[in-house]
C-alpha cells in the first residue's frame, strides 16, 4: 500500500510580472505585443500585476490559529494483490492533546490492485506551535500477514492577530474597551466581525459606526481590509444591568468584562475565527463612601441658581449615620441647610440627594467643597471636584 497526504487549501490568482521597453528600444514593441497576448494578463491593463487566472497551491503554505486545517488522505494498493481489513486512522498530536481526525472507524472489508481508500479531514485550529498529523494503516495480505505502518506530518500553527486591550473607568459605572488589532500575517485581512460578548453584568453598546443620515456606517469605512502589520481599534461601552447596578458600583477586585469575537477572511474567502478568554479589569476603589453625581446641567447662568442630584451610596460593610456638610469656594455657594442630618445607610444602599448651587465667577467652574461625616465613627470624607459646569453670562446665553 502506498499513503499519501496532500493539504486542501484554495487557490490563488496567479500574477504576471509585466515586462516592458521604450518603442526605441532594440526589442521594440515585441513585449508589449507578448503581454497582450498573453491569456493570464487584464485586456487594457497589461502592465498591472493583476491576474484572472487562479493557480494551485504551491507548497504547503502557512496556517493560522483560528481558521481550518483540511487534508486529504489516500490509500493506494500499488500491488498485483487483493489486501483485507484496511484501516485508516488518522490523529492529530499537539502540545496538549491528541484528537482523533478519522471520519470513518470501521475497517474496509477489502481493497483490489489499482484501488484506492480517500477520505478527507478537517479540523478548526484552537492551539499555537507545533502540531503533528500521524497517519497508520492496517492491512491484512492474501497470505494472512498482519502488516501496520506510520506516517508523521508535521507542521506549524502561528499567531494571525495581536490583540490588545485597554480600560477606562467612568465616574460613573461605565467601563469602556478599547480593542488594539493587528495583523501580524503577511496577506490583508477582511474583517468580517469584531463583536464584545459582555459578561452577564453588563450591556455593551459598540461605538464603531457613525450615523450620516439616517444611516449607520462603520468608522472603518465601506471597506473593512486590515493590510499586514496594519492595527485597527476598537471601542465598546458597557454599562452594568439594572438588577446588578448597585452590585456593579461597589464590587470590589477583579471584574469580569467579557470576551471578543473577531472573525475573518483572507485569500479566496478562508475563513477564521478567533474568541478571546475573559477579560478583566482591575475595578476602582470607592472607599467606604461613594459620592456620584446623577444630573447636572451643562451650561449655567451666572449668579443663578440650579439644581444638581448627587447619589452617595454605602460601600462598607457596616450601617452608617452621615451627616452633609456644604462649603462655599471661592466661585461655588451652595444653597441650602449645612450640617443636616442624612439618617442610617445600610451596607450595599444608596440615597438620591438634591442640592442647590449657585455660581459668582464666569467659565469652567468645578464643584466642590461636599463633607460627608459618620458620625458613628467620626469620620469626615471630603469630596472635591466633583464635576465641572460652564458658567456663562445670562446676555451670553440668550
């Protein structure tokens, strides 16, 4: 018997190298006349390396983790004689496992000279290094010799993608994602997909598209290639559920966020898939007191008051009785009762708090100057610059 293993893989359009010379020239117009007539050159575009024709793989090529690794097998009998019981197996060894590829498990009953056992094999590649592709063989002779032999393909499994991964944590609990991309293969890239699967937490809205009338395009472009070595970024905003609101805001440690789905074509549409482990962010510290603001307007009048929602919420592990305090600065005054009592706030609760504020100084003014006292404890947390508020003229803003 006699095995061979070949790799499917697609085609590629074959390329000319256009050569060509000045009319003046010894040649003449000779190689221009070869290119034109030449069936693998684009009529009127001779001199482009471009190509209508296909050709068959070359050589063994590169394989990418994430896309699919197809084989064909082929036993042959190159005898004279009639072989019992064939078996073909076929597995597949890596650096932590061994997968069976093998479609069938059942032996052929028998297989004539000149005849020959095919089956082809597939396999989604999940591991980086090197991977090895034993093929065996079983066969009994006419004579009733048991005969076994091995065959071992190996070959490498590289990187197509570097990903990389940044988070920004808002004032509020928003967390947003910033996905670096690049294409670290030697072909472009078409990426198909780049999604966030949150974890269970969280809603995630993509900000990777623009609306221009009434439409949504990608910030990418209509055409979405990713040439070698070019890096792409994306960008997500999760925001935590209403039932894990209050859970999210106080968490503490390690969050989970969740997982990127990124999918891919390259060539002749080979396809490729990769899937992130979880992602995780290191979530920020509160302290025993949390103080956020809910509303505040953008752009106020000067020496006018409005009207901001402040939530404070109990990030302890014990039931606390605070007291708010209000002090003025040099351009914010607060309206209002100084040295109120809030009540009892237990662990793991907030409260919504209305305040009135007013300020004296034109521009960009930062809110500022809120105490908030345990009076269990006697503990004084202080809370400046909150958040800032346009102060403009009421003449300006009409």
């Amino acid at each position: 018997l006699i095995f061979a293993v070949m790799r499917l893989t697609k085609p590629t359009l074959f390329t000319n190298i256009p050569v060509t010379c000045e009319e003046r020239d010894l040649p003449g117009n000779l190689f221009n006349q070869l290119m034109k007539d030449d069936p693998s050159t684009v009529k009127g575009a001779e001199t482009l390396m471009l190509g209508e024709m296909l050709t068959l793989p070359q050589n063994f090529g590169n394989i990418f983790l994430g896309e699919t690794f197809s084989s064909y097998i082929s036993v042959h009998n190159d005898s004279n004689q009639v072989v019992r019981d064939i078996l073909v197996k076929a597995d597949l060894q890596t650096s932590s496992q061994r997968l069976n590829l093998s479609a069938s498990s059942a032996a052929v009953a028998e297989l004539k000279p000149d005849c020959c056992i095919d089956d082809v094999i597939h396999h989604e590649v999940k591991e980086i290094g090197t991977h090895i592709l034993v093929c065996a063989v079983s066969y009994t002779t006419q004579t009733g010799e048991k005969m076994y032999f091995r065959k071992f393909f190996k070959f490498q499994v590289l990187k197509p993608l570097d990903v990389k991964t940044k988070f920004y944590n808002a004032e509020t609990d928003e967390v947003f994602l910033e996905a670096q991309i690049q294409n670290i293969t030697t072909s472009p890239m078409f990426m198909e997909k780049v999604s966030l699967e949150p974890s269970m937490m969280y809603n995630v809205a993509e900000l990777n598209t623009v609306d221009t009338a009434g439409e949504s395009e990608s910030t990418f472009g209509a055409r979405t290639y990713l040439q070698p070595m070019d890096t792409r970024q994306y960008l997500y905003c999760l925001k935590p559920k209403q039932e894990f609101a209050e859970k999210a805001g106080v968490i503490k440690g390690v969050t989970v966020i969740g997982k990127l789905d990124i999918v891919w074509k390259t060539n002749l549409g080979e396809r490729g898939r990769l899937q992130t482990s979880q992602l995780q962010r290191m979530a920020p510290g509160y302290g025993d007191v949390r103080l956020s603001l809910e509303t505040i307007p953008d752009t106020v009048n000067l020496e006018e008051p409005f009207d901001i929602t402040c939530k404070i919420t109990n990030c302890s592990e014990r039931t606390m009785d605070l007291v708010l305090e209000m002090c003025n600065t040099n351009s914010i005054h607060w309206c209002g009762v100084s040295g109120r009592q809030l009540g009892k706030l237990h662990p793991s609760s907030s409260l919504h708090l209305a305040l009135t504020l007013l300020s004296s100084v034109q521009g960009l003014q930062s809110v500022s100057g809120l105490r908030l006292t345990d009076t269990f404890l006697k503990r004084t947390y202080e809370y400046d610059d909150i958040a800032q508020v346009c102060v403009v003229s009421s003449e300006v803003k009409q």
